[in-house]
C-alpha cells in the first residue's frame, strides 16, 4: 500500500488526546490544531503527524515516495463519525411529510399504523438483496459528506428473521462497503402490530428468541431500546437491557425524546455506552448520566425535522456530559445524510460551538460505538481515515450550511473521494 503525504493544510485539525476518554466540558473546545501541519499515511494507518518542516523530513526518510495531496487552503480532520443511524430499511415515507406539516404529531401517526410500522412493513417485505442496495446508496452519501464510520441498528424488521436480516445486511455493508459499519441491535425499536393486545409477549420474544440468536451470529456488538412512553416501559426497556448485557451486547438507549420519562436514569443505572436523543431529559438524569460516564448522543436534525425543542446541549456540556452528534438517518424523522448539516444545526439549535460540535461529530462520536482506540482523531497508529475540507478553518465549516465542502475523503489510507466525487 503506497504512502500518502497531505501537506500545506491551513489547519490541520487533529482532536488529539482522548482516545482512552471522551472528551468533556471545556475540552470539547480543544482541538489540537497545527496550521502548515503535514500528515502522513502508510499502510492504512497514521504514520506521521506534525508541522510541514518536520513531515518534510519525515518524508526524506522514507524509502518509497509517496503520493502527495496537497491540502493549501483547507482543513484535515479526522474521518466523521456518526454514532447512531438507522441506515439498514426499505422504502420511505414521504407521505408522512405531508401529515406532519397538517399537524400530525410523531406518536399520532406511530398509533395509526405508520412510522416505525409501516417501514416495518417495507422492510419485512424486502430480500437482502434489495436492502443491500438500498443501503449501500445511503452509505455512498455518508462518504461524500466525510462520514467513514458510522453505527447501524436494527429495528425495522420486528420478528426474529427480519430482524437477523436486518443485521446480516449491516456485516455485508461493513464488508463490502469503504464504510465502517458497527452494528446494533434493536427488536425493541416498537411493538409490532401483530403484538399490539400482548407487549409482553414481544417483550419475552426479543429477550428469550431475538437476543440469543443475534449474540450466537455475532450480528451486534450493542443492544438498544426505544424507552419511551407509548412504546416500551422503563421496567421493560431495563430488562431488555439487562438481558443484552448477559448476551454480551453493550447497552445503548433512546431516552426521553417525546416526552420525559426516565430514560436517562435509566442509562446510568444499567451503565450504558450512550443515552440518544435526550430533547426532554430531566436535570436528575443530565447529573446521573454524568457521574456514570454515559455519552450524550445528541440528534438536532431529528429535532428540527419534528419541529421539536432541541436537545440541552449547553446544560449538559457544563454539567460534565460527554456530547455527541448523530444525523439519526432514518426513514421518518431525519432523512439525511449530511452530518455536516447536523454539525450546523448543534451550533444554531443547541448553541454549541463550532470547535465542540467538530469534537463531537469525531473523536466523541468514535468513544459512542466503542471505536476510538481506532478512529475520531490524527493520530499515529490510528486509521488512516482522513477528510480534506475545501474551508479555510474549522469555523468555515459550521458557518457554511446546506453546502458539502469535502473534497477528500480518505478511507484506511486510500482515497475514496475526490473533488467531492466517488471514486471507489
């Protein structure tokens, strides 16, 4: 594999010193910024990262020459990370669109038979085939926008099979595809129609049939629940949890989007990974969260697209709460792929800072899905998983919205876009 020299970068961006923990508070600021910097890439992995002059001579050690991209005029920042999509389903709901902006509230169309439901439909009724290619579409668009690893949940199958072909697709994708695809599991994304009379019964179906025969494939690496009103229980939603944990899947959790409810508590209680969405998350469960280490995975497009308050990122960023940003790709509440979209919407929306959303679209994001020994920031042994951004300075980038500005995406040391096209 030949080697890569990016040099000249106006400011080469590399959130360094958190790979062991995420970062927190008033180091989410902290981006570990070299102007002039120069990095270097050998064998999929960081080789060098440092000042022009010192990668210049770093380069006239080396016994092959490399392949020189140069970075004048733009930022180098690690590969983005997105820790929470359900990028793996069939169809869409455009139609649904249409009711909300009628007024239809998110739960109102859920009990209709839509929502979760009717993707569900969609999705049950796909080959793996069909859902690979719908899938591997969605991942091309997270490339062009600088996303190289990202986490995908099941969720939108619902029984036991659908479920298992859900997750298979998801190793394929992460097999086949230059995206790095970590995989989730989530039968208990909502009860299906089949299980409206009896809860409990799927309940029992996701912990006695769906968790043992995800763990025995080794489809997922985590466990997740829609722990909401409506949909499931705190009692439920810690004994699907729990039983994850004994499966040997890390427990994740969707708490307290529509309304408050106790799920963050939940998460510190059950000692998960990351607690997402969190828009009506009560102080108690921001204080709890924080004490436990749990990761705020915060989902400002979801917000926006539900016309929804969002998230208290400010709150929790001064609390101590490890924040993180997901673009939450889905098919009925925020279909995009534009995490740089979502980068923006935490600086209007949720008043982060340019520097703390670059901190958690990254090197937070990379802790959230258990990657960050690997990926979120530039690094030396890391992967080579590089963005070349045509801005001056990381503010540009926030200060930019609805415009991808990649130029460059570098995926385990080989380029996968250039001039903002595919070329893989």
């Amino acid at each position: 594999m030949e080697a890569i020299y990016i040099k000249n970068a106006n400011q080469l961006i590399t959130v360094s010193g958190a790979s062991q923990a995420p970062k927190k508070g008033r180091q989410m600021s902290e981006l570990g910024i070299i102007e002039n910097g120069g990095l270097v890439l050998r064998d999929g992995v960081i080789a060098f990262v440092g000042p022009r002059e010192e990668a210049e001579r770093y380069i006239d050690s080396l016994s092959v020459e490399p392949f020189v991209l140069d970075a004048t005029g733009k930022i180098v920042t690690p590969g983005l990370v997105d820790p929470h999509t359900h990028v793996v389903f069939a169809g869409s709901r455009e139609q649904e669109w249409e009711k909300r902006l009628q007024g239809a509230s998110y739960m109102e169309i859920l009990q209709q038979g839509g929502g979760i439901l009717f993707t569900t439909k969609q999705t049950r009724a796909a080959s793996e085939e069909q859902l690979f290619e719908e899938s591997k579409k969605r991942l091309d668009r997270f490339l062009l926008y600088g996303v190289t690893t990202l986490e995908a949940k099941s969720g939108y199958g619902l029984t036991v099979e659908d479920e298992l072909k859900q997750l298979r697709v998801a190793r394929q994708l992460d097999q086949r595809h230059p995206v790095d695809v970590v995989s989730t599991f989530m039968g208990a994304h909502a009860v299906p129609i089949e299980y409206q009379s009896d809860p409990e019964a799927y309940v029992s179906l996701v912990i006695d049939v769906m968790l043992p025969k995800v763990a025995q494939e080794g489809l997922a690496e985590f466990c997740d629940v829609f722990c909401e009103k409506g949909v499931f229980t705190v009692e439920q939603s810690e004994r699907i949890l729990e039983a994850g944990k004994k499966a040997g899947l890390k427990p994740k959790i969707h708490a307290d989007e529509i309304v408050p409810f106790g799920g963050a508590e939940l998460a510190a209680w059950v000692g998960a990974v990351s607690a997402d969405h969190l828009l009506k998350a009560s102080d108690q469960g921001i204080q709890e969260m924080t004490k436990a280490g749990v990761i705020a995975v915060l989902l400002p497009g979801t917000a926006f697209f539900l016309k929804e308050e969002a998230a208290k990122a400010r709150k929790m960023i001064e609390a101590g709460l490890a924040v993180a940003l997901s673009t939450d790709r889905n098919p009925g509440s925020s279909p995009t792929e534009s995490l740089p979209l979502i980068m923006n919407l935490a600086c209007v929306n949720m008043r982060m800072s340019p520097a703390e959303v670059l901190v958690a679209a990254t090197i937070n994001a990379a802790h959230a899905i258990g990657r960050a020994e690997q990926v979120g920031s530039l690094e030396k042994g890391k992967k080579a998983d590089v963005v070349l951004f045509d801005a001056p300075n990381y503010a540009y980038l926030q200060y930019n919205f609805g415009v991808n500005l990649v130029d460059t995406v570098i995926k385990n040391g080989q380029v996968v876009v250039k001039g903002g096209t595919l070329c893989v």
